[in-house]
C-alpha cells in the first residue's frame, strides 16, 4: 500500500458486542476525530454508516478494523462491505498486549475502540482483510456446522470419560445399593452418547457436502480427512483473505516470534494467532507423520538436525499449511 495514500486515510477502530458497537475515528498519527457508540440495529447501523461519512466522503481512504463480536457484527459487515473494501479483522491479542504493556491499562468499550484503531496504522500489513466471501451463507453456514461438530465432539468426550470412570467404580463397588445406582448411571450415559455419535454423524454427512464448494481437494492430502478440511476452511475464513502465504501461516500461530537481542538471535513459540486453525493443523500434521511418507521422512529429518520433536513437530505443521494454502488458492489436488 501507498505510503502517502496512508498518511491521509482515515482509520476506524469498532469493539463489537451482541447489543451495542462502539467506533471511533483517529488520523495517521493517532490524533482521534471521533467517537460514536451505537445499537446493534438496523437503524444503529445506519446512524454509523452516515456518521462515517461526515467524517471522509471518500470510501477510498477509509481502514476500518473490527475486532471481537462473532456472529454479532455480522450485519455491520454486511452493510459496510457494500461501501468500502478497506475492512481488517483485529486480533483482540493485539489490543491487549497494548493495553497490559501501555501506561494506559483502563479497559471500556472506547479505548478499546481507540487500541484498534492504532493497530491498523501500525500493523495493517499482518492483518487478514474481511471479504465478501466471508459473510457468504454458505460460509456461515460451515463456520456454524463446523462449530456444532466441535462442540458435540467434546461433549461425546467427556461422556465416554465418564463412562470410563463409572464402569471402573462399578467394578469395584461391593455394596448392592450403590452398585444399583452405578448401573442406572452407566445405563444412562450409555444412551446419551448413541444419542450423541448419531448426532455427531448427521453432522459428518453435512460437512461433506458443505466443503464441495470450497476445500473438496484438501482431503486428497494423505491423513487429511473431510472434517479437519471442514474445519480449516471454517477456522480461515476463506483464503482470499490473505495476501500471501506468510501471512495465512501468521494468523494461523505457527511462525515462530523472534526474540532476540543485541547478538543473540533466538525464536520462540506463537501463542496469538486463531488457536482454532492452530489446533487443526496440530492435528493435521500428525496425521501427516502417521500417513504421508514425505511428511515421516521431513519429521525425521529435522529430528536428525538435532531439532526436538516438538520443534520439528512445528516444522510439518508449517509445511502443511504452505501445501494447503496452496491448494485453496489453486484448486488443485494434492500431488506428492
């Protein structure tokens, strides 16, 4: 981007909520124009929308960064993509990392605003653009389904733990009353999970059918199956946000932070990034040293050049995502 084009934009930091946003407007060098807090309505929208616009007539020379909200900013989307195309999505690690080490460490809805809004004139190159594609129904539609997959897979879970517990206590319980109520309990959590595995199937036949419109090649990946697809293509949020590679693999935690000083130059692990697409190529990259050859051999490898296993763990993890950002963005399949 320009450099000049920035030094006159007009930069707008929104802290989304279910019933109310707040936003506020600040120049190149942090000066603040102004502040509106407003409903999470259609009228409340409309009143920022003509707001924005008494600010900078121009759409061009407006940067707008949202952060926080989930399905709630939705609608906001919505209606200011129809108008402007410069919209970035702003880690909530970014604001609190200013806010813990500022000498301002006031938390509201305002200053928050105003903290991400300093984030984009100081880090607009590492943020992912909000497009069009990611307010598709058939994108919300995936994040929803892949979501309700997560949610009751955790919970089948913990009911097979509890299985497992209650089965252990069974066994040894020696008193009739109590190996009575063991058994209802069992009985009973027996029926729930068939209930949830049936369910969690349903959900399995859905997913497959939602990815065929983005991500059917992913699976073609040894070790990568239609879920942990459906799952990258939700947590991503399509590729076409991303300018390039490194920045998929940046908002994704996986490339290493430097942290070094004076001669010394070491680096260490990310814990920013979407922990949600973190943990899907967790998974990923261990099904690819079990599965893929080429994976084995590259996770030996960089075992033998002395790296832990946690390291080189890290190391397929990042060659997995470089693969798979290169076929969301092809199409292609996968060609070892």
């Amino acid at each position: 981007m320009d450099k000049q084009w920035l030094n006159t934009a007009t930069f707008i930091g929104i802290d989304c909520h279910p019933t109310v946003h707040t936003a506020i407007a600040i120049n190149r060098f942090e000066d603040e124009k102004s502040l509106l807090t407003f409903p999470n309505s259609r009228e409340g929208i409309t009143d920022f929308l003509v707001w924005l616009q008494t600010i900078e007539t121009d759409p061009e020379k407006v940067v707008v960064g949202v952060e926080g909200g989930g399905n709630s900013r939705h609608a906001l989307l919505a209606n200011l993509l129809k108008q402007y195309t410069q919209v970035y999505e702003v880690n909530p690690l970014y604001t609190k990392q200013r806010r813990t080490f500022g000498t301002k460490p006031d938390k509201s809805d305002p200053r928050d605003a105003k903290l991400i809004a300093e984030v984009l004139t100081r880090k607009l190159s590492e943020l992912p653009r909000i497009t069009q594609h990611d307010l598709s129904s058939q994108m919300l539609i995936l994040r929803k389904t892949v979501w309700f997959f997560e949610q009751i897979t955790a919970h089948g879970v913990a009911l097979q733990n509890q299985l497992h517990q209650l089965r252990c206590e069974y066994a040894l319980s020696m008193l009739p009353e109590e190996r009575k109520i063991l058994g209802f309990l069992i009985s009973q959590r027996a029926r729930e999970l068939r209930a949830v595995e049936k369910t969690r199937h349903k959900y399995e036949k859905q997913l497959e059918l939602l990815i065929e419109k983005q991500g059917k090649n992913l699976p073609t990946i040894k070790g990568i199956g239609v879920k942990l697809s459906a799952r990258i293509v939700a947590h991503c949020g399509g590729i076409e946000r991303f300018q390039n590679v490194d920045g998929f693999i940046r908002y994704a935690g996986i490339a290493p932070r430097e942290k070094s000083s004076g001669r010394t130059r070491r680096h260490a692990k990310d814990y920013g990034g979407n922990r949600k697409l973190n943990s899907a190529f967790y998974l990923a990259a261990l099904m690819q040293i079990r599965w893929n050859p080429k994976a084995k051999e590259y996770y030996e490898k960089k075992l033998a050049e002395g790296k832990t296993k946690h390291h080189a763990l890290k190391c397929v993890m990042k060659r997995t995502a470089c693969i798979v950002y290169g076929m969301l963005r092809s199409g292609e399949i996968y060609r070892a």
